[in-house]
C-alpha cells in the first residue's frame, strides 16, 4: 500500500490522505473546489467541477498516472439541478475518455461548496 499526497497540494486537516494505491488501482479521496494554495471557492458549479477534477487529477498525477486511466468518478453535488452543468464539466474535462460515474445529489457540502469528487484510476 503506498500513501498520496501531491506535492502541490497541502497535507490534508483530517486524519486522511489525497490517495491511496493498492493492488494496481489509485484510490482518490474526496477533492473539494478549493484552491490549494489560496483556499478560494470558484464561482459557480463548472468552475468548481473542473477545480475538483483537476485535483483529482493532481492526485493521479502524484501517483504515477493521469486521467486517461481514471476508471469510476463519484460526484457529490449539492443541487440536483446542477446536473446538466456538471455533465458538461465532466465531459470537456474527460473528453473522449468516458469513466464510469455517479452523481449523488446531496445535502450541504463542506465549506459550502457545491460539489466534491472522488475517485478511482488504474496505475502501473
């Protein structure tokens, strides 16, 4: 088992880490929209789609893989209306390369953001 944690990214406040990689598949933990180093919340749901994602991505990257290897993505967004944007986040993020997904509308999320996005990869 091998720990996580983007070199861009500071260490999580929770007793958790960004990814963990175990037998060939990167587990990633829930990434919120906010900036890394400033702690901003974007504006808007795609902003804050693409923000997740790309921190999601951040954390493929740290553990040797990218996108194009991401195998299952789980949304969390705050507004069941949100899923029409939030599909097209997803698509111009993944392009061609489709994971399999699921959007859970949800109650409130952590510091009032309006979605979170976990994840899995394939690694090796």
């Amino acid at each position: 088992m091998q720990f996580i944690q983007p070199v861009d990214a500071p260490a999580p406040k929770g007793h958790y880490s960004p990814g963990v990689v175990h037998g060939g598949v990167l587990y990633i933990s829930g990434q919120l929209p906010m900036d890394p180093q400033t702690g901003e919340i974007p504006d808007g749901i795609k902003a804050q789609t693409l923000l997740a994602l790309e921190k999601a991505a951040s954390v493929m990257a740290a553990a040797g893989t990218d996108r194009s290897r991401a195998l299952q993505m789980r949304i969390y967004i705050s507004d069941g209306d949100d899923w029409g944007a939030v599909n097209d986040a997803f698509a111009t993020f993944f392009g061609e390369h489709r994971p399999a997904r699921c959007v859970v509308p949800s109650r409130d999320l952590h510091f009032g953001c309006l979605v979170e996005i976990e994840g899995t990869a394939a690694v090796g």
